[in-house]
C-alpha cells in the first residue's frame, strides 16, 4: 500500500481522538543545534498553547489493526473497515516532510494494540527516539501511551516526548466492563499514577540540579492528560464531572478531554443509537473551567436534584447562580476574589482586573464597562456605588428567560 493511502485511513482513524492539545509544552527550537523543527513558529491551526502560539500536529495512528474489541471504537478487531501501518521509519519521514513544507509543527501519534501492549509501545517510543536522537527535531510530540506496557518502555516514552496521555475511556468502571471488558481501570490508574510520580521526581531532579551544568533530561515537560467518551455508556454528567475532579486531584493532569460518542457501523447492541448532543460536550468544558480555575465543587455543578446532568440551554455558572440567588449580590468593591470568581460572566483575568482597580477607587458601572465585562450578564448579580440588582434575585425563572440566549431565526443571516 502507498504511503499517501496510509495517511488517508490512519489520519482518518485519529480524528476520533480529542486529547491532541499541546498546552504545556515548553518553547524550543533547533537553530544553533544542526537540527530541525520548533515549537515556536506559526502554521495551520490544529491547536494553541496557553500562551497564544498555534502549533499545528500531524495527528495520525501507527496503525489502526487492533486486537481489543472495544464496541465503542471504529477500529476495534470486529470492525469491518480498511486496515494499514506505518513502519516507525514511514512516522518518522512523513513527520519531517510535513514540517519541511510548513504544514506541521508537531505530532500526536497513537496507535491500535499490535501483537501486544508491549511491542505496540516499543513501535511508538521509535518514533520519538529517532526524531529526538537521529533528527534533532526539537517540535512538539505527544505520544498516547499503554497502559498495560512495562514501567520501563513508559519511561523511555517520557524522555522523548512533551506529553503523554492514557485514555480512561470512559468515566466508571461499570462502563468500561460492560463496553471494554478488555481494558481495567485499576490497571489504567496505575499507569496515571506511575507517569505522575515520574513527571514530578523529573521536576525535582532538575530543581535540585540548579548549581549543576548538566542538568537531568526533562521527563514529559508538558504533563499528562486523558479523554473520556461521553454518550456511550448511561453516565450522567455528575459522574463524568467526579471522575474529572478525582483524576485532576489524585494524578494532577493537564487536562481532561471530553469526546462525544459517534455511532459507528456495524455498531454493538450495548451502544445507543444517536450521539448525546453536541452541547453537552461543550457544558461539560465549562463545568471542568469551573472545576479547576473557580473553586467550585461537583455536587454544586451538577446536584443531585438536577438529576446529575448540566443544563444545556445557559452555561453551568450561570445555573448555580439562578440556583443560589441568596448568595448575591456581589458587592464589587469589597467582595474577595473567591466570591467575584462566581459571578456570571466574570472571568479570572476580569476578576484580577477589578481587585487591582478597586485598590485605588471605589468602582462604579462605567468602570466595568472600561474593563469590557458582559453587563448584560453581569450587573443581576453585583453591586456597586451606583448600582444595585433591587428585586431581580427574587424572580430567577423570570430572570433567567432574560439571560438565555435566544436561538438564531434559520435563514437570518443567510
């Protein structure tokens, strides 16, 4: 088979794989060094790091034979689809040609379970070794690691890649037996656990070698991150949300990625037969913000007497507020940052705004209009000099059919 027809189907077959993010990857590149690539410059848009900068993946799978019956995935060994592989060689020169011709900056490789986990990981971390050692290529990688493979093979995959990442799939263990009775989540949470304690002995090791001209090889300096399916089992979103808060505390991941389950052909009678909507996924990102940069807890996202799952007509801020009307106004000018941080529409670079503002005066409503905050959202739940909600708090279904956005006319702007 062609090269160019095995990119067709294996860069097709990643596409289901969300969690291809290169936040956290430190900046570097190889002028000086007689090698190639950087995770510094511009080309096409496949994802931005924190501080702006757009790196561009080539994001394929090694190959997508697979010998896992996962009923929730395209490629697993049952399904009927077209089969290919790439040699470690064919990864390595397809990476190098992208970048040579600006289409790439990285690459995000995964790969079916070939023969075993072992060997499937020994195949990956070739990939990465011979870009690093052969190429000097110093872009951005991210490997998607195994968690059955050797303690040993996840090392190496450490030392030559940016991320790492091992998918949990989905978000209980009961999803899991019942949809890939051929994965374990105690096995998957060993392998988080030992990238994490590798990740921060890394950390330490380079701190504690300040003085030292040589310091130790980083060890996946952007962290590790996972993807959950959402829609495939019957999780609700209070479940999803509680597995999210545990792996962000217990194995301190970058991030957790949320993937709306597709219906595939051929599909499993355990599988529904419609994707959640697409919304959902979305509510579930904002629910995850709001879990890591606001303070919030899962049982005040998605209480039990919600029925465990987010609204899907106003954001989950938004909804804890209209549910918690006691808890405001928020007076502007002298209410701490905790408390800012959970007024509708206030984000964190807005919130840090308004602290070092009212340092030097009190606050009125022109100034949150200086520091571009959505009024319309806003001012229902703050105070200010010359401001105050009155009575609005007391009606919050009429207020909330003030601030649900409406839904577009078809054909309007056509």
């Amino acid at each position: 088979m062609k090269i160019l027809d095995k990119l067709a189907i294996l860069a097709d077959a990643a596409k289901y794989d969300a969690s291809c993010a290169s936040s956290g990857a430190d900046k570097r590149n190889s002028v000086g060094t007689g090698g190639i690539g950087s995770t510094e410059g511009m080309g096409i848009c496949h994802s931005y790091t924190p501080d702006g900068r757009c790196v561009s993946l080539l994001k394929i799978l090694l190959t997508n034979f697979c010998t896992f019956d996962c009923a929730y995935c395209v490629n697993r060994v049952s399904s009927n689809v077209r089969r290919a592989r790439f040699t470690p060689e064919e990864v390595v020169q397809l990476t190098l040609d992208f970048y040579k011709r600006n289409y790439i900056e990285g690459l995000f490789l995964s790969s079916g379970i070939i023969r075993d986990s072992d060997y499937t990981m020994e195949q990956l971390v070739e990939v990465a070794r011979s870009l690093r050692e052969d190429h000097k290529f110093a872009g951005y990688i991210h490997l998607k690691t195994i968690p059955d493979a050797t303690p040993e093979l996840m090392a190496a995959a450490g030392r030559y890649a940016d991320r790492l990442s091992i998918n949990v799939e989905l978000p209980t263990e009961g999803g899991l037996a019942q949809l890939a009775p051929e994965k374990s989540q105690p096995r998957i949470r060993a392998a988080m656990g030992d990238l994490r304690w590798r990740i921060e002995e890394g950390k330490e090791a380079r701190k504690e070698a300040k003085t030292m001209r040589a310091k130790p090889p980083k060890f996946a300096p952007a962290g590790q991150s996972t993807q959950m399916i959402v829609g495939a089992d019957d999780a609700d979103d209070r479940a999803i949300l509680a597995t999210t808060d545990n792996l962000y505390g217990n194995y301190r991941l970058r991030r957790v990625y949320y993937s709306a389950f597709s219906p595939i052909p051929d599909a499993s009678a355990k599988l529904p037969l419609l994707s959640p909507p697409l919304q959902r996924e979305n509510r579930l990102y904002q629910a995850d913000w709001l879990l890591r940069f606001y303070g919030f807890g899962v049982d005040e996202i998605a209480p039990l007497e919600a029925g465990g799952m987010l609204d899907l007509d106003i954001d989950p801020k938004l909804a804890w507020a209209l549910r918690n009307p006691a808890s405001f106004p928020v007076d502007i000018n002298t209410a701490p940052k905790e408390m800012l941080l959970r007024v509708p529409g206030m984000g964190t670079r807005n919130v840090g705004r308004i602290v070092m503002s009212r340092r030097h005066a009190a606050l009125r409503v022109a100034d949150l209009q200086r520091l571009r905050v959505p009024m319309k959202k806003v001012l229902p739940f703050v105070s200010l000099l010359d401001h105050h909600p009155r009575k609005r708090l007391d009606d919050p279904v009429r207020l909330r059919a003030q601030l649900v956005p409406r839904p577009r006319q078809a054909g309007l702007f056509d």
